[in-house]
C-alpha cells in the first residue's frame, strides 16, 4: 500500500481494518468484499461505521465512496473473507473485449488458512508500528533515541550498518536523500548539524584538513560551486568595504568634534 499504482493486498487492508477498528469495504465486478475489523482481534471494540473503497482495476488504484446505497440482494453481494470454515472459495472473473467472462475457482483448505492467519497477527503489528511512526511525535521520538542507543551501544549492529552503507547503493541513496529531505524540513535538526559540523571543523584537525582538501576539489571540478564561491567572496568584499569606509568616517568625525 505504501508503493505508488500498487494495489493493497487483502493482508495489509485487515491490517488497516483491525488498526482503525472500522471495517473496510472494497467494490469490485460489482460485488463488495468485507474486511472485518475483529478478524486480526475478536476483542476490538469496533465502531459501526465502515470504510469503502472502488477498486479501480485499469490504475491499479483505489478511490474513496463517500456514497453507498443499498442495492437488490440479486445486484448486491457481500463477501466476508473472515469466514473460517473447512475451505474457502474465491471466485476471480477475467473480462476480455472479445469473450466471455471466465469463472475460476481456487480452494484454500483449512490448514492454509490457519497460516495466513499467524502471517496476519506479524503483518498487522509491524503495519501498526509504521502507521503510529508516523502521526505520534512522542512514540517516533522514543523509537529514535532507542534506535540511536542500540547503534551506538552494539558494535556488531554498528559495522553492518557501515557495511551495507558501503555496499548497498539503494540503501545509502535512500539514507541520503532522507536526510537531505529532514535537513531542508526540520529547522532544529539542521541548527544542530550546522553546529555540531562547526565544533568539528574547530575541534578536529583531520576533519578540517578533509574538509578543506574536498572543498578545492570541489572548487576545480564544479563550475557552478566555484561561481557561487566567487559570487560569495565578491559580496564579502564588498561588505568589508562598507565597513572600512564606516569606520573611517567615524573616525573623522570623532577628530573633528575633538577639535572643535
């Protein structure tokens, strides 16, 4: 479901369904589907509203029904996918423009569907944990400093962490434009950056003389890099001018009124 034009399997929207505890709803070939909100927990308090969702198959996407009317039992048919009993039948249609609907039947046995239920219960908690990451600041707040103290505090966590970083390239490409993105969005996150790259320039020689190396570097290879340095030190220039000439004019000014 986090993918964009991926379609949220059954899996994730009980997940979903067990965490509002709201049952959702998904149309499809003029059927609705339900997905129970006490499948994952018979204990949760469900409300007696619904979510319900159109599967639109040719996007691969789903839309939001903000209107549902009832509908003759011959036109309307509910399917609840909860229903435990000694086999299952799902019943799939396949439209072409040129033949008729084909029916296929698949049969799940009891013993199958004991399996997807315990893959359910793990799904449903790591889909809670994602989920609350992201709208509880608190909970986030105590997931990273628990995160930062087991990095820190494990060796062996902490060198395969560098070691993926150092060979994984979609891991690191993705750890940096997330930090690029939190440094642009979170004004304390990068007041600190700045700060703590400040100490370390002053503080530690090796970095300082790594960072002034890169610079040149930088300085000789990237044209734009190297006009915003000119642009920079032209307005430094500048500025140090207004000042000088501040400063002599003040100066004058204070003779004069001594003479006077």
């Amino acid at each position: 479901m986090k993918e964009n034009n991926v379609w949220g399997t059954e899996l994730e929207i009980l997940a979903c369904a067990d965490l509002f505890k709201t049952d959702i709803y998904t149309f499809l070939n003029n059927s609705w589907i339900r997905y129970s909100a006490s499948q994952i927990c018979s204990n949760n308090d469900v409300n007696n509203q619904a979510i319900y969702l159109q599967h639109l198959a040719d996007i691969n996407h789903y839309e939001v029904v903000t209107a549902v009317k009832s509908m003759s039992p011959s036109s309307f048919q509910i399917n609840e996918i909860h229903r435990k009993d000694d086999h299952i039948e799902r019943k799939s249609e396949v439209a072409s423009k040129k033949t008729k609907l084909d029916k296929n039947q698949v049969k799940y046995s009891k013993n199958n569907l004991d399996n997807c239920y315990d893959e359910l219960t793990v799904l449903s908690k790591a889909e809670k944990e994602r989920i609350r990451y992201k709208i509880d600041h608190e909970f986030r707040t105590r997931k990273t400093v628990t995160l930062k103290r087991k990095y820190w505090g494990n060796e062996e966590i902490r060198l395969k962490k560098i070691k993926k970083y150092e060979k994984d390239q979609t891991y690191r490409e993705s750890l940096i434009q997330s930090g690029i993105a939190k440094y642009h969005e979170d004004e304390d996150y990068r007041n600190t950056l700045i700060q703590s790259g400040i100490s370390k320039y002053h503080e530690d020689e090796d970095n300082r003389n790594a960072l002034i190396q890169s610079g040149i570097a930088k300085y000789h290879e990237d044209e734009n890099y190297r006009n915003k340095l000119k642009l920079a030190s032209v307005q430094k220039t500048k500025s140090i001018h207004i000042l000088w000439c501040y400063h002599i004019s003040s100066h004058h000014v204070e003779q004069y009124d001594d003479k006077g």
